[in-house]
C-alpha cells in the first residue's frame, strides 16, 4: 500500500469508536514519521477541518520526536565534530517538516561556486572572504529583519535564504557555512545580545556584524555595542564557540521568539528540545537572552 492510500485509511480511522484502534492509527502515523505531514494536513483541509486539533498534534510530535532523533545523532559521539549546517537544517525540519533540505544546500553550492568565480581560483583567503560579504550583503541584499526582528521565521535557514532576511545568528550562520564551501575559516562569536563573525588568518583578525550588512567591527565598538546594555566586555566574549555553542543558541533564540509571540505551546516544546541540547536550560528562562535589536545601530 502506498503511503498516501495508507494515511487516507488511517485518516478515517482517526475518530473510531474503539480506543484500542485509534492507539494503533496514532503510533502508525507516527511511525511514518515526516512522510506523513504533508498528507495529513492536506487531508484535513481537503475534509473542511475535520480532525484538524488531532492532525496537529500528531505533526507537532512528529516535529519534536524527529527533531531530538536527529539532535541525539548529531550530539551522540564526542569523536565526530557536529556540522554545523545539519544542526541548522535539523531547526529547519522542526519548523517545516516538508521542506526539501537538499534543494537548499544545491542554493548553497550555487552560492558558493559563484563566489569563487567573482573572487577567481587564486584569491587569498582574506579577497574570497571580502568577496562572500559583497555577494550577500550587496549583490544578495541579505539583511537584518529590522521590522520583524522577533518572527520564528528569523531562526530558520531556509526562510533566511528565501527572504534574505534574518537576525545575527542565522545571518552568521549562513556566512559560516558558506565560508566551509569556499574554504575560509571562520569562526562563530558568541557575543551576548549580537552574535558576530569572526576572520583570522593568523595575521589579520576582526570582527563581522552580519546583521548589519556584514559590516566589519572593532573591538572597541564591542564594547561600545554592550555598553549600551550595560553589559562590560570581558574576553571570554570575543572567543571564537564550539558548534554546540552556536546551534544551542540558536534554538534558543527561536524558543525566545515564541515566547515573544505569546506562543506558549510552541515555546514549551522548542524548550523540551533545549533542555536535551543543555540540560541546565530552564524553560521559564526571559527574554533577556536573545539576540537583541535594542543594539542593532551598532
């Protein structure tokens, strides 16, 4: 039987009168995992909403199940590093279970191979790097979401890349994954309240604010940007973070945004999901973490 044939059968079963059905319909549904999202939203729009609460709960467990399988894969070994670009496309299929994860890193070859042909084949790291903030923050127009700042959509890589918006982390995180392709090192700073790129060839080293248009700042105008928030600049701020540090932050940030949205429900889950990446991570945590806006003049 073919999966849409099957999730119709068990779509009309959804409301049997034995429980004992309607437990096997449901742990099936689950088990199909992903494949089964599409087909069950189109199914309860095509019948006018019936089952409509039921369908969404097998999604949104169907989301956090996979999420946290994927997440335990990733984090499983501390002998293999975690790519960064899984964990953002793990968030990804969080929040879209649909989406084609290949057809976006295919956008990211595309990307990558036009860098390189407008940096040529024997740029310096440093011209390639220069050349990558040109091409997405002039040539893209990719910038900081300003006027939506606190949209779930922001801490998504794949709405990032479709609307070429986004807020510092996912902004950086695009220049990261990039900079792998391109082979640029670069390195991902965890500053509080702005998350920034950092570029170090061993003999030159700043700063790059991907939020404002890859702009590159000091260090001075790092502490400027935190005194503004009352916040001192010490060193361990400026320190280059592991890729557990960035895709945790990330999370957070999107657990943020949901609360921000009054999004109870989505928050919790989003923090269930947190508390397995960090287990010190409390759920009633404030807004104060997130990446601000307050300092995006900066």
């Amino acid at each position: 039987m073919s999966t849409t044939r099957e999730l119709f059968a068990l779509y009309s079963l959804l409301d049997d009168t034995q429980a004992t059905v309607q437990k096997a319909v449901r742990e099936r549904i689950l088990a199909l995992g992903e494949d089964a999202v599409a087909g069950l939203r189109e199914l309860a729009t095509v019948h006018g909403n019936l089952h409509r609460d039921v369908v969404d709960e097998l999604v949104n467990e169907i989301r956090r199940t996979t999420a946290l399988q994927r997440l335990s894969r990733e984090f499983g070994g501390p002998e293999d590093p975690i790519d960064l670009e899984e964990g953002a496309f793990i968030l990804a299929k969080y929040g879209f279970p649909e989406v084609n994860t290949g057809a976006y890193r295919r956008r990211l070859n595309d990307m990558a191979a036009d860098i390189r042909v407008l940096a040529g084949t024997r740029a310096a790291p440093l011209d390639t790097f220069m050349k990558l903030r040109s091409y997405l923050f002039s040539d893209l127009g990719f910038i900081g979401n300003r006027e939506d700042y606190y949209n779930p959509h922001n801490s998504y890589i794949n709405k990032v890349i479709d609307f070429r918006k986004g807020i510092p982390i996912t902004l950086s995180v695009l220049m990261l994954i990039l900079g792998r392709r391109l082979g640029v090192i670069l390195n991902g700073i965890n500053m509080p309240m702005h998350f920034l790129v950092q570029f170090d060839d061993g003999s030159r080293m700043f700063f790059v604010d991907a939020f404002n248009s890859g702009i590159i700042i000091t260090r001075d105008q790092c502490r400027l940007m935190l005194s503004s928030s009352g916040i001192r600049l010490t060193p361990e701020m400026l320190a280059p973070v592991s890729t557990q540090d960035i895709v945790e932050r990330m999370w957070r940030n999107l657990y943020l945004a949901y609360q921000q949205q009054g999004n109870d429900e989505e928050a919790l889950r989003v923090g269930e999901i947190l508390t397995f990446i960090n287990p010190e991570f409390h759920v009633n945590n404030t807004m104060d973490d997130m990446d601000d806006e307050d300092d995006e003049d900066f």
